[in-house]
C-alpha cells in the first residue's frame, strides 16, 4: 500500500466528522467492531459514491467500486495508521477501484479508455446546447476527468492526483488545464487560451 | 480582473459548488457486510492455521482476504496464482452471463458453456460461515433474488441458474477437499471466493431485474 500523504481536503471537509471521533471509530473498526465500521459507512459512502462515479461514469460499476472500497478499507485497516485523513486513506482505495473498474469497462465495452477524446474535444468546441456542469464532465475524456474531479471537486493536490492517476505531475496540471479549458467551451463560458 | 480570471473563477466556483457526496440508489451495506461477513469466516478458519501456512493475500487480487488485526505474510505468490488459476473456472462461469446481460439480442445462441455439472449432495452444499448475521444476510438476499429471478427472461434465467449451480458445485468440491485437508488456505481462500461469487451473481440479478434509474450523476 502507498504511503500516506499529509492530511488532505482541508478546504473541503467543513463537514468532516470531529477527529478525534474519526479516529475512535477507525480504532475500534480496526479492532473488529462491524457497527464502528458501519458508521464509517454511513458517514463516507456518499462521498466514495460521488468520486467512483464520477470517475466511472456509470452508476453499477460506482456502486460496485462503492462495496470494492468498503471491503478493501475492511481488510485493510490494520494497515491504516492515522499519518493521514481516514478520508484521504479512503479516496485512494476508491480511486484505485474505480479505475480499475472503468479499465475492465471500458474493455467489455470495447472502447478504450482514451478513445472518447478526440470526440469529447470536438463536442466541447462545436458544442450545441449548454450542458449543466455534471453533464459536461461526464463529457469529458477520461484523463481530463479523473484530474478534474480530483484536484477540483475532491480536494487532490496535483501530486496526489499524479500519484493516485500514475502520471506526471505535469500531465495533472495539463489535464487539468484541458478540463477546464473544454468544460469552459462546453458550457459557454468565455475562456482566454494562457 | 480580465477576462480569463473571470471565467476562470465562475469555473472554480461551479466546481466547488458541487456537492462531494451522491447518494446510492440503496443502500449497499448488506452486500458489504455479506462479503465482509466472508472474509470474517475465512479468518476463522484460518486464524487455526501456522502463520506460514496462511499468507496475507493482497487485497488488490480480490480473491482473497484478511480482516483488520490480521497480519503475516509468507510465500504469496505461489498461492496466490494458484488461487488465481483455480478462479479462472469461477469468473468464466459468470462472464457469458455477464456478456448476455449486455447484449441479450445474440445471448440465445451463444453455445452452451463448459461447465462442471453440479454434483448431488446429501445436505445444503453451501451452507456458508456458521455466523448468524451470515446467514441473515445470505437469506434475505437469496430471497430478493428468487422472487428477482422470475422477473427474467427463461433463458437468462436458465443460464444464472447454471451459473449459480456451477458455484454450488464449486462450494461442494472445495468443501470436500477441506474435509482431507482442512488447513489448506489455498482451498479456504477458495471457499471465501465461491461465496463472494455467490453475492455478486444475486447482487448482479436484484440489482438489473429492478426498475430502471437515471444514468447521468446530475
């Protein structure tokens, strides 16, 4: 398992649960309480739910990377040691499960993972109606998706999202610069080329 | 402020506008906990085990498992591509129901597969962990999945059959080759994996026989 990085989403976890009860929970899952980890369901499934399909882009395949993530996070615990977030500790498994679930997807369906690009980039600068935001990044080729949703939605660092995502740092900022540069085409939004 | 700035930040502030969490369309928890529940028997029937006898799979390979407090971990690898082979029977006996599931239109001529035929017991072959909330959880399942199963068309509903028999089966012989060789963790870690397999197909069937939701996250 990777190394934990610092403590992540800062700005984005105003509602996050108090620390100290976080980590009495995450202590007595750790130590084979199921209804501990169960309120770590409760309290977090909504939030995996949100990044795995985002990140898929399917409801079945979220939701089978939902369960991935909560059954991986079972077994793993023991090997949680609190150096980062349980959230971020949790993102990364559902990160890893769910792309790994949007590669055999992808297989099944026989669309490769970056075939869409070329098409989504077209869509974003010929672009018909507006999409609503969900919508649009939904749209979006799948590199540029993970790193958006990432870094803009969830809270990533561009090296954290580099390291989760397996690509530079550099391909995260580029990514991340294609996101927006398509969803801003995509919604209508004006957007001067840097 | 030009422009881009503009722009920009309205981009930002749609995106931190968005709300991190989507609720599921059900509750996921007893699927979790069934397979969670798995695992728990498969550690305790391994916890009897010498630790150089029970590897700590990775939980990356999904077909075996430890719960939280479990360490060690010997010789992975011989075992964990032994136990990876021995799945390949299992996974195939899903994937053509899988593929039917996605495109019904050429599932009825498809051949008939190459499956062992399940083999009569004298007792319920799959009979699972002897933990209560198993089999709670096994019951109620098992129960949406029958009264799912004839929602089906009859020959998909025949192939799940088969495929659910073909995991029986399955659970019967690895039970059988534990009663000869009862620590084995290879065939332990076998057994676990035929009742995930047994989740996933009943989770498979509730989850597509039920009305249809909307597919876009928004």
């Amino acid at each position: 398992m990777r190394a934990e990085a610092v403590v992540l989403f800062d700005a984005k976890d105003a509602m996050a649960p108090d620390p100290a009860d976080e980590l009495n929970t995450v202590s007595a899952a750790a130590g084979g309480d199921r209804g501990a980890f169960e309120r770590l369901y409760r309290r977090h499934a909504g939030r995996v739910h949100g990044l795995c399909l985002r990140l898929t882009g399917h409801r079945e395949t979220a939701e089978d990377c939902v369960q991935e993530t909560f059954v991986q996070a079972w077994r793993g615990l023991d090997r949680f040691q609190g150096r980062s977030a349980f959230t971020t500790w949790l993102h990364r498994i559902a990160v890893n499960a769910a792309l790994s679930r949007r590669r055999r997807l992808a297989q099944t369906l026989e669309t490769g993972a970056e075939t869409a690009p070329d098409e989504a980039e077209r869509a974003g600068v010929d672009a018909a109606p507006p999409l609503d935001l969900e919508a649009a990044i939904a749209a979006l080729p799948d590199g540029a998706r993970h790193v958006l949703v990432l870094v803009g939605i969830y809270g990533f660092s561009h090296a954290e999202a580099a390291e989760s995502l397996d690509i530079a740092v550099g391909t995260s900022k580029a990514q991340f610069h294609r996101a927006r540069r398509l969803l801003a085409a995509r919604l209508e939004l004006p957007l001067e080329e840097s | 402020m030009n422009m881009k700035e503009t722009s920009r930040r309205s981009l930002d502030q749609r995106l931190a506008a968005l709300d991190p969490e989507i609720a599921t369309d059900r509750d996921l928890w007893p699927s979790i906990v069934a397979k969670i529940g798995a695992s728990d028997a498969l550690e305790g029937s391994l916890d009897a085990i010498p630790p150089e006898a029970a590897p700590e799979f990775s939980a990356h390979t999904g077909s075996a498992h430890t719960g939280p407090a479990r360490a060690g971990s010997v010789r992975r690898w011989p075992l964990a591509l032994a136990a990876g082979f021995a799945l390949v029977a299992l996974v195939g006996a899903l994937f053509g129901w899988q593929v039917a599931r996605l495109r019904p239109a050429t599932f009825a001529s498809s051949p008939p597969p190459v499956f062992t035929k399940p083999q009569p017991t004298d007792r319920d072959p799959f009979a699972g962990p002897e933990t209560e909330s198993f089999r709670a959880t096994r019951a109620s399942l098992e129960q949406t999945y029958q009264q799912r199963l004839a929602l089906l068309a009859p020959a998909t509903r025949h192939r799940v059959e088969q495929d659910l028999a073909t995991i029986r089966a399955a659970n019967a012989d690895i039970r059988k080759a534990l009663e000869a060789d009862p620590q084995s963790a290879v065939l332990n870690h076998l057994l676990a994996s035929t009742l995930h397999e047994e989740f996933d197909l009943y989770t498979a069937v509730i989850r597509n026989s039920a009305p249809a939701v909307p597919r876009s996250p928004s």
